[in-house]
C-alpha cells in the first residue's frame, strides 16, 4: 500500500510526499514478504526514480544498484 501511495505522489510530482512513502515500504515489504521476494525490486527502483526526478543522481544510482542486486536474486 505504501508503495502505491509513492507512485501516485510520483505522478503528482509531489516528490518529497513520494519519498517519504517509498523510504518506508522496503523496510515493511521485506518484513512481511521476506527480503528476496520479487517486489523488494520495486522497493528500490521506486527509490531511485524519485532521487533520479529530484536530481540527487547518486543516490538514485544506489537504490537502482540495490535494486540490480536484488533482480540478481530471480
């Protein structure tokens, strides 16, 4: 739920009410889907788009490289 909460704010472009959305939903996702479920990609790509749109270019380079990791998984 949280995750979808960040996308829609993402769409707004209302980016800081995303990122507060898309910070909290790994931690809770992971937590009760374990943390090699297949979401756990989206956690993070999510992360890096939002820092991507904001312009903060390093660290949505590592949120996608976490998100690289985690596909590594599948």
């Amino acid at each position: 739920m949280l995750m979808l909460h960040g996308l829609v704010h993402d769409a707004r472009g209302e980016l800081d009410q995303a990122k507060n959305y898309h910070e909290r939903a790994p931690a809770i996702g992971e937590k009760l889907l374990g943390p090699d479920h297949v979401d756990a990609v989206s956690f993070y790509n999510n992360l890096g788009e939002v820092y991507r749109a904001k312009g903060e270019l390093d660290q949505a380079r590592d949120y996608h490289e976490r998100a690289l990791a985690k596909r590594g998984n599948y």
